[in-house]
C-alpha cells in the first residue's frame, strides 16, 4: 500500500478498508474503521481475510433484514465480485451502518462504510436549517410580500413596507391598490393575472413614480399554491434598481479591498482551472512560495504529480474540500527544499470550474520539529546516538536477528583518567575530550551501525553481521591504538586513554540486555587488569553464573 494511498484514505471521515482482490486479505484500514470498528479491531487488522470480520458480523451484529447468515453471505458474494454494490445494513455497538463495495485502488476491493446515525443527525439538521430559512425572509433586505386572489397581502417584510415608506402593521391585510401606486398596482396586476390561472413565474425590469419620484425596479413573481395544490395567490419581490447599482459599486469597491488584502496577506492565496492546472490568479505570497515569477502560466503540477493530482481532486470532491495537506517543494535554483502545507476547496472562477489553494511555508516548523527530534534522540555535547536510540536500536536488532545465525558484538568504552582531568583542568577540557573521542570512534568504526554516548565518560558500540570473535578483537585492537594517540588541549597532553569491554554472539539466541551487561562486565574486567586494554568477555569472568560452560 503506496503511503500517498494511505495518506488519503486517512482524510476520508468515513470507514474505509481496502482487500486484496484475490486473497480478500486486508491490506489497509484507515483511522476512521478503526475508531467506528473498534469492538471488531481483533479481527479487522491487516493480513487478515474479510471473512473473519463477516463471520464476527453474524455471531455480533443485527442484521436489517433479520438473518445474519444469509446476510453475510449474500455481502461475501458481492465482495468477491469486486464490484460496485450495496451491501446489506447492520447495527454494530449500537451503531447503524451502511456499506458497499467498489473497486479500490492498486488492484484492491474498497469497502466504504458509513454511520447512518450521522445521516440522520445531517438530515435534522437540514430540517432545522429549512425552518430558519423561512424565519429569514421575514429580515431579507430584499422586499418580499405574499398577496392572495383576492390582492390582498397577507404577509410582507419589513424591506416591502419601507419601499411604501410605511410599517409592516400598516400593509399587512391591505389591499396592494391601497399601498402602491396606480400605474405600479396596474403593471404588477397585468404580469400577475397569468400566475393566477397556470402555475408560473415572471421576471421583468419595471418602471413607476413614487411621490414625485421616478423609479426603476426589478419584479419577481410566482404562482403561490394551497397544501390542497390549487393556486392561492402570489408571492413577489421588488428591488429598487438604483439601490442595487449603489450595492454593485460596494461589492465593487470591497473586491478591489479584498484583493488588494489578498495580495498583501501573509499566507499564499491562488485559484487554478479545474481541468489545466493553470493558475489564474495568486497573490505575491504565492508567487514567493512557489518561487514562478519567471514562470509562464504556471500549472498545479509544481505542487502535485499527475496521479496524485487525480486522487486530490476526487477528494476534495468527496469530502467537499481537502485541508492541511503537507507538500515536500524543491524547484532549480531553490538552495533547500521548502515545505508548504495547503488547502484545496472548489469554487467557480469567471464561469469556470476552479481550485481555491490556501498555501503556507512550515519549512521551519518542518526543521524545529526535526531538531527536536535530533534533540531526543542524539547527544548534545558530541553528536552521538544517545542512551535512548542506542537501547530502541538495540531492541529493534534483537527482533531483526531473532532466529538467525547473523553475528554480532557490542563494545563498551570508558575512559581512563576522565575524572582526574575534570578536576584538574576543569569540564572544558573534559567536554573537548568526549568530542574528539566521539570523532576518534566515528573515525576508527566507519563500519558500526550505532555509536553512542551512555552518559558520562562511556561510549557504546553496535556491530550486526561485522565479522566473528577474531574481526571484533581487532576492531577492539584498532580503537585502542586511535585512543592511545595523545589528547592534546592546549599544548598539554590530557592523559587519556580507554578500556574496552565487548562481547561476540550469535544474534539468532542474543538477549541484547544481557549482552550489554556482559560487555560491560568485560569493560570493568579491562580496568581492573590495568587499563587502556580489551576485554572479550567469556564465561570464565563468571564462574559463578557459568559453572557448566568453565568446567
């Protein structure tokens, strides 16, 4: 499974598990079948068929048509078709879903389950929104009145009534010959009489006197029906012409605002055409980012490859956008890569199908969070792996070996002479010395897979498939001919020298705890024979542990 695969399915809301298509093995889950599928978690993971989770279906869940059994089986037959097909419903941990089966990507069947008490809370919400839609005619700025056959208006906002110069209280339940002008009452009656009659709309451009006045409006009527479906009146709008014209300098003049903003803003702002790619409009945010000022209409595949520009757009057609998506840049001539993270959201752009990107540079959030990293996993002073990698390294070595016959060793070094130096020429000579052994030992072990600093004076060595009992005591051989080369701090020789511990061992049978340990023992076995030597450690060092192995 592709991490771009991966990482898109992760932004679907609902659960989406991809099968291989012949084996009907799992070979991805993404988070949201993980959170809705949790109670069935123990036979969803990857590799396993989709027959133990459809079994688990039957023996756990409720089925809508009542037979579990049948139920499953009619779903496996559709899955092993791999194609296009609903599956039957069930209830699952009090949840109700909806599935169904479609081709996946990379030769895979896709099964895309939903949460059908979200679509139930979605369509609730749909209805409480048509209820507040209704309560919002009544404040539209527009003016709005709903008048039965009889012309007498029976509901009009606030907006209808100022267009008279009079209050809501005043027309309701009058006549529109009452209200309104007589060449304004004729012309809406002439355009209504139709709509009275057949069900219908008009639109027209109208011209009347108010007061002493002249004025241009733009009407709008409909056909109003009963719930029993016979006409019952009209509803209609007029908008005074020159109010809008004042309205379109506005919106006018706030787009020139907007744009200039957007041309100033901070973050990286451009709209490209759905079907080319080309870039219609970005801001200079944009253009720095994406360093195309000397570009010729530039095209999306700056930021995305063709395939993945397919999959992105699918997505945001699916999910209705595609938000915080973290793109690697590097074009000729940039020095260093630069990292963005985008948002993409659909729009229509002059008349055509558009792309919204919102685009900011994390390339330094990229970089703390990897010194962070560094930080975490790294020794301040000398640059080594510290005690934390060394011992993640070693446990992920004993699980790589588990089982084989691969060789390994792993040193321990400390110095000799590191306190007395400390307390007579102080910690920056001290610090200078763990630095240039650390170059000494990255020098000397090009070879190792891991050097680090434990702590203290004391180093660590990791070699996997290196060489046996006689390749490792040379490389023990060639670290103490490169630390017994003096440690020279201004101008005085620091007295240093190094005592080795390691141990050799088959990888398939190693405990790597254990291993460490025996080096280390080696290492004070070293010291205590008289410093600045080797040790190998053997059973002998410990009889007392190894009574069978000396005798």
């Amino acid at each position: 499974m592709s991490p771009e695969v991966a990482a898109t399915a992760a932004l679907s809301r609902d659960s989406l598990i991809l099968l291989e298509r012949s084996s009907l093995k799992v070979v991805h889950a993404n988070p949201a079948a993980a959170k809705h599928l949790e109670d069935a978690k123990s036979v969803m993971r990857v590799g396993t068929e989709i027959k133990q989770f459809l079994a688990y279906l039957a023996k756990n869940g409720e089925f809508v048509s009542g037979d579990g059994v049948g139920a499953v089986r009619d779903a496996l037959a559709s899955i092993s078709a791999g194609k296009q097909a609903d599956l039957p419903g069930f209830r699952l941990s009090g949840k109700i879903f909806t599935w169904h089966c479609a081709q996946g990507p990379s030769d895979t069947t896709a099964l895309v389950l939903r949460d059908a008490g979200k679509a139930q809370e979605l369509a609730k919400a749909l209805a409480d929104h048509k209820i507040f839609i209704q309560h919002l005619i009544d404040v539209l700025p527009t003016p709005v009145y709903i008048k039965n056959l009889d012309g007498v208006i029976s509901r009009c906002n606030g907006a209808f009534a100022a267009f008279f110069e009079q209050k809501p209280e005043d027309v309701i339940g009058a006549k529109f010959s009452k209200i309104a002008p007589e060449d304004l009452n004729k012309t809406v009656a002439d355009h209504e009489a139709p709509l009275l009659k057949q069900e219908g709309q008009v639109r027209d451009e109208i011209a009347f006197m108010l007061g002493d006045q002249e004025r241009v409006a733009l009407f709008a009527a409909s056909s109003l029906k009963a719930p029993s479906g016979a006409i019952a009146g009209t509803i209609g709008s007029l908008i005074d012409v020159s109010s809008l014209k004042k309205a379109q300098t506005e919106v006018a003049q706030a787009t020139q605002r907007l744009t200039g903003l957007l041309e100033s803003a901070p973050v990286g702002v451009a709209i490209s055409n759905r079907d080319d790619g080309v870039f219609r409009f970005f801001n200079r945010t944009f253009e720095t980012l994406l360093d195309i000022a000397e570009v010729n209409d530039p095209t999306d595949s700056i930021l995305l490859s063709e395939r993945y520009r397919k999959q992105s757009l699918k997505d945001m057609d699916m999910l209705g956008e595609l938000k915080d998506v973290e793109l690697r840049l590097r074009r000729p001539g940039m020095s260093e890569a630069r990292w963005l993270k985008t948002s993409l959201e659909p729009l229509t752009f002059e008349g055509e199908e558009a792309v919204l990107w919102w685009t900011s540079d994390i390339t330094k959030q990229k970089h703390a969070a990897r010194e962070l990293q560094n930080k975490a996993n790294n020794d301040e002073l000398t640059g080594l792996a510290n005690r934390a990698r060394f011992m993640q390294k070693l446990d992920q070595c004993e699980a790589v070996l588990r089982g084989t016959d691969t060789p390994a060793s792993i040193f321990i070094l400390d110095l000799d002479g590191f306190k007395n130096l400390n307390d007579t020429k102080g910690h920056a000579a001290g610090d200078w010395v763990l630095v240039e052994t650390a170059k000494r030992l990255k020098r000397v072990s090009r070879r190792a897979d891991e050097v680090a600093r434990l702590g203290g004076d004391e180093f660590c060595l990791l070699f996997i498939n290196k060489g046996t009992e006689d390749d490792m005591t040379k490389m023990a051989d060639d670290i103490l001919a490169e630390m017994t080369k003096p440690f020279i701090w201004q101008e005085h020789d620091c007295g240093i020298s190094a005592s080795i511990g390691f141990s050799v061992f088959a990888g398939g049978n190693s405990d790597m705890s254990e291993q460490l340990r025996r080096a280390d023992k080696a290492m004070y076995e070293a010291k205590n024979s008289g410093k600045a030597q080797s040790c190998l450690y053997s059973p002998a060092l410990e009889p007392e542990i190894h009574q069978d192995d000396v005798e």
